[in-house]
C-alpha cells in the first residue's frame, strides 16, 4: 500500500482499512501460532501497514 493512495482517502475510509488490517495481522499471528504460516514476511508488512495509516489519520487529524 502506497502512501499517495492512503493520503487520498477520508478519515472514515483509513479507519476501515485499519480494522481490515489488524483483523489480517490477528489471523496471521493465529496462523503464525499454530505453525500454519509459510511466509513469515508477511506480519512485517501488515505491521508497517498499520503504521502507515495510524500515521496519515494522525497527520490528517492535525
């Protein structure tokens, strides 16, 4: 996810793609729990993706 893209939504619309992705990084920690997760890689992303929209609505908030 780009931050151009995430700069052109509302802040109704970040908080939606902010639930979507912490319901993704449950189920991979689940995944990851259970020993059924084959790319690893994956959590790093989520996670700087969730750090990229709690930036934006903090920026947009101001």
């Amino acid at each position: 996810m780009k931050v151009s893209e995430l700069k052109e939504k509302s802040i109704s619309e970040l908080n939606k793609e902010l639930i979507s992705l912490l319901r993704v990084q449950f189920s991979l920690r689940m995944q990851l729990a259970t020993q059924q997760l084959s790319d690893t890689s994956r959590m790093k992303i989520i996670r700087k993706d969730i750090a990229r929209v709690k930036t934006i609505m903090t920026q947009k908030a101001s």
